[in-house]
C-alpha cells in the first residue's frame, strides 16, 4: 500500500508498507543513524551492528517513506509476534561470537517490549535528517495508525528515551501522552540513557472513528 505524502520543489514524499526489496542496507543505516548510541553496546560497532540489522530486519513490520524512491524514513512495529528487527540468540552469537554474544544478549534483553492485548508496539521511528521539518515523521505515525485500526488494536504504544526530546516532542503532537518513566540512572554510562518513559496513543478500531 502507497499513499501520497508531502510535496516541494525537491519532490514528492509518499509512505508505503514494508520495506523495497533492496533497500535493506539503507534501511539498516538510518535504523543506526537514530538507534545506535542506545543499541551501541549491544550491537556495536557500525560496521557490525549494520550488517546484522540489514540481514536480520523483518521488512513487513515497517512503513517507509520515500523521496524520489530513495528511502527517507522508516517506523517500525510489533505484531504476531514479530517486529522490524530480528535475529535470533543464535545469530547473534555467530555474528560476535560466543563469549561477546552472550553480554550482547543479556543488553539486547533490556530493550525487550511485549504488546499487552490489544496493542500494537512501535519499534521505533528514524528519519533522515536531511528530510526533517517536511513532515515526515507524523506521515509515519499516521500511517502505523492505520496499520494499528485495521489489526482492531485499540492503541499503540511506545518508548522514548530522555536524550530524545525531539521524538518525544512528535509523539506528543500526534496524540501520544506519557503514562509511566522508568528512571535507570544505572544505565546512562553504559547507555546513554537514564530514563525511559512510556507513551500511548488511542486509535480507532475498523469501522470507528480514530481518537
């Protein structure tokens, strides 16, 4: 499924569902270009990190957004059990090693989500930066609220770290409100984060009318 999107002189935005066959790498770069302070340690380093993101990625857990068929965007999502990265233990550990594997495995556990029933969860959201401030962003967000309204999930829900207030800022202008923060003081030399907080979105279900 593709929908228009914003216009401009450098061309048009349009979102789509899944990511293009072949457009893997790129989207394993932007996933690292937002995620990879926090995913560092556990998947570290890029040159690593960005080949078992691109080999292990579940491209029908995304929506994309493109300019001029480049892939400028991408939002991913929990459901049926899976999300928009993969990658099984066992990859993990023939792509570090056994030793490496095991640490990566216990950081990768922290950042585990399990969608309550009735919800979808969002894996996170990565915009190129050259397209930022076109609207990008909330184009993304509407479209995993169609996704979230066709699956009868009644909300979405997802989590933005304190170093993020950009993300957290969009989250809040679409409809998101904060319900819980988890402060890990903990993790902040390790990760770069101290807190995490929680947010919800309520959407309407098929055949009703989106909150």
């Amino acid at each position: 499924m593709e929908a228009d999107a914003v216009g401009g002189d450098a061309g048009a935005v349009t979102v789509r569902r899944s990511i293009p066959a072949g457009a893997e790498r790129r989207a394993a770069e932007l996933y690292w270009d937002a995620f990879g302070r926090k995913l560092g340690p556990a998947l570290g380093p890029a040159d690593k990190a960005m080949p078992f993101l691109a080999a292990h990625l579940n491209a029908d857990r995304a929506v994309c957004a493109l300019l001029n068929g480049q892939l400028v965007g991408l939002a991913g999502y929990q459901l049926g059990g899976r999300g928009l990265t993969g990658g099984s233990a066992a990859a993990v550990l023939r792509a570090y090693g056994h030793l490496r594997g095991i640490h990566r495995l216990l950081l990768l556990s922290l950042f585990e989500r399990r969608p309550a029933p009735g919800q979808l969860v969002m894996d996170g959201i990565a915009v190129d930066a050259r397209t930022r401030g076109r609207g990008v962003g909330t184009l993304l967000l509407e479209e995993v609220a169609a996704v979230a309204a066709e699956q009868d999930c009644r909300e979405i829900r997802l989590d933005v770290i304190d170093t993020n207030p950009r993300a957290r800022a969009l989250y809040e202008r679409r409809g998101f409100t904060p319900v819980r923060t988890e402060h890990t003081p903990y993790l902040r030399k390790l990760l770069g984060f101290g807190a995490v907080t929680t947010m919800r979105r309520t959407v309407g279900t098929r055949g009703a009318a989106q909150l």
